[in-house]
C-alpha cells in the first residue's frame, strides 16, 4: 500500500485537512441547531444542508473539472470554502439560525469538489492500484476524525462564544489546502480520441455492476449519515452526556471510518469487493443491535465505532465498482451521477434524522434504519446474480 506516487500522498495530507469541515460540523452543527434552531426538529437542519449542499454541486462541478481540469477548481474551492468559514463564524456571533443553514449549505457546495479527491488520486496510478489509491486516499480521515473535533475545543479556549473559533482555524487550514493544491500534478490530462463513441448514461446505470456499486455507496453513505447526524443530539441534548464525552464518541466513529483504508484495499484483492462489501452489511446489523440494547457511554461509542468500520467497507467497495463501470471518457458523468445519487440520498438521511428522532425516538430511528440494511441485503443478491448471469452468457 504504501509505495504510492508522492501526487497520492499530498492528496491524502490535503484530504485530511479538509476532511476537517465535516468532522468539525459533525459535532458543532447539530449542537449549534439544537441552540439556535426555532424548534427541537429542526436541530439537524445545519449539517443536513451540507449534504444537501454536497449532492447540489457534484454534477456541475464535475463538469468545471471536466473543462478546466481539476487542479484550478481545488484551488478556487478552497478558498471560497475559506470565506464561508468566517461566514459561519459571523452567522454564530448574530445566533442567526438561518445564515448558518444558508453557509452550511454553501460549505457543501465547495465540499462536493473534495469529495474528488478520491478520483483524483485513482487517476494518478495503472488500473491494479486503483484500489489502494482509493482507500490510501481515505487514510486522510484518521488525521480528520481528531483533528476537525479538537478544533471546536481549541477555538473555545480562545474566544468565549462556542464553536465561533473553530470555524476561523478551519478557514486557516482552507487557506493552506489551497496552497498544497497548487502543488499537486493535474490529472486531468486530455484524453486520447476514443475508438467507440461514449455510452449513453442510461445505458451505463443498466449494468448490474453499476447498480452494486451505487447502492452499496448510497446506502453505506446514507446510513452512517442517518444514525451520526442524530447522535450528538441524543447523546448530548437528549440523554445529557457531556460535550467531552459525545466528541470522543464522534471522533472514534471518524477514526473508525478511514482506520480500514489500513487494509481494505488488501482484503479487496484477496477476499473479492462483494465479500468486502458484505462484511460492511454485518459490521451495520451488528452497530444497529448494539444500538438497541442501551443508551450507555460504551454502547454509543461501540455502536459508532462498528458503524464507521462498515462505511468504510461499502464505500470503498462500491468506489472500486464502479472504476469498472466506465470507459475513460464517460469517467465524468458516471462519477458525476454517482456522487449526485450517494450525497441526494445522505442528505435526506441526514435531514430525516433529527425529524426521526423526534418523532420516533432513538428506538424508531434505529429500526428504520434496520430495514434499510435488509433492502440493501436484497439489492446486492439480486444484481449480483444478474451480474454472474451476464459473466456466464459471454463466456459461453
């Protein structure tokens, strides 16, 4: 894993900083809605609208990396991203609900083109590395899951209105990524003419091995969103645990997401992506009946811990899916419609949470959040044997 290009491994320095705003909001917006937000269902809505400002960019961003390359975008994000972050800040210091919603959502729009980093760095290697490429990439998320929490506590150690500093260190550490962006090597080259002409994307979403990947993402995605969006409002503003203690929980669960990207491009290779994918399925029924059983510190932190070791799993293996899925030059609009299908679903996920959780408490998010996983069970048996259906036809 570790012999990589140096273009990968300044991608993973740069991923792991900016992986920092969703780590930070994570923990800062759903307390942040619960104290500002006109009513108590309404406490996700912040980090909800990232999302939403995440599945709202990816198709038009793609196609601005697909014209200009994807160097100059980084770059220009970074430091929009940069400017929101004291957008934020000033939103905090008014107690204005609605300049946040409306900054968290603009944030989202700059962390759709992050969210190609990944794609960036399986460019920069032959076909067999691009598994490790991807999970090497996600080790970023170990840097994230301490360091974007750790900022809410230092910027409250150094200006008295809570989270308000946190969101100025953010936008230094903006403001360095869109220096390290500019070190990087453009792998946007210009594609060589292609002897078949691009498939329609209808054509591409029929694929058995397409609808694997996307749901396996989708679902990997939605549900981790689902269940940590609403935990630091149960822990924290429900069942009164401290702020210390919801952040080790939420920094456990970060660090449990990318700790796998040690090994995950391994067992890939060795184990097979379906098998992979689901061991992630296991890792989610078993964060869903721990989730059950009681509202314990430990039972939080083991249930989040499982949880982001089966993001991790579905993420990683649908990303290398669908690499399989496309021709070099229908990379950007497959990529595009992956990530507007996996973001428009987390985000209502995540805007379902906090709505859920006051509706139906704990107990009902977790059982709708059980016959999600049991769709998905469905889903990859029925595409997986169409896709060895197919796979048999073309040998004989």
């Amino acid at each position: 894993m570790f012999i990589m290009p140096a273009n990968i491994w300044l991608l993973t320095f740069i991923q792991a900083l900016v992986m920092c705003i969703g780590t930070m909001l994570v923990l800062s917006g759903g307390v942040l809605g619960a104290q500002l937000a006109p009513v108590p269902s309404l406490a996700t809505l912040p980090v909800a609208l990232m999302i939403v400002g995440v599945a709202t960019g990816v198709v038009p961003i793609t196609r601005l990396m697909q014209r200009f390359g994807r160097k100059p975008i980084f770059i220009s994000l970074s430091l929009l991203a940069c400017a929101i972050c004291f957008l934020i800040s000033w939103a905090i210091g008014q107690a204005s609900f609605l300049l946040l919603c409306m900054s968290t959502f603009m944030l989202g729009l700059c962390s759709a083109g992050f969210q190609q980093i990944r794609f960036a760095a399986m460019e920069s290697v032959s076909t067999e590395l691009m598994p490790k490429a991807a999970s090497t990439v996600l080790l970023g998320g170990l840097v994230a899951a301490f360091l974007g929490p750790e900022l809410v506590t230092l910027g409250n150690a150094f200006i008295a209105r809570e989270f308000v500093g946190a969101f100025y260190l953010m936008a230094g550490l903006l403001l360095i990524c869109s220096l390290l962006f500019s070190r990087i090597k453009n792998t946007h080259a210009v594609s060589l003419p292609s002897q078949t002409a691009a498939r329609p994307l209808k054509l591409i979403a029929q694929q058995p091995i397409f609808i694997l990947a996307v749901s396996s993402s989708v679902v990997g995605y939605a549900l981790m969103s689902f269940i940590m969006t609403a935990t630091p409002v149960h822990m924290h503003v429900i069942e009164h645990h401290s702020l210390l203690h919801t952040k080790w929980v939420i920094q456990s669960h970060v660090f449990a997401m990318f700790f796998p990207s040690l090994f995950s491009g391994w067992l890939i290779s060795k184990l097979g992506v379906n098998n992979v994918i689901f061991m992630g399925i296991g890792a989610y029924l078993l964060t869903i009946l721990i989730g059950f059983m009681d509202n314990q510190l430990v039972n939080y932190w083991l249930a989040l811990v499982l949880l982001g070791i089966g993001w991790n799993f579905l993420f990683v293996g649908g990303t290398v899916l669908l690499a399989q899925t496309y021709r070099p030059e229908e990379r950007f609009k497959v990529q595009g419609l992956n990530e507007f299908l996996v973001f428009s679903c987390q985000a209502l996920a995540a805007l379902s949470a906090g709505i859920m959780l006051s509706l139906f408490g704990w107990q009902g998010l977790l059982a709708l959040s059980l016959f999600i996983v049991l769709f998905l069970v469905c889903v990859l048996l029925l595409q997986g044997a169409k896709a060895r259906s197919r796979t048999n036809s073309k040998v004989i």
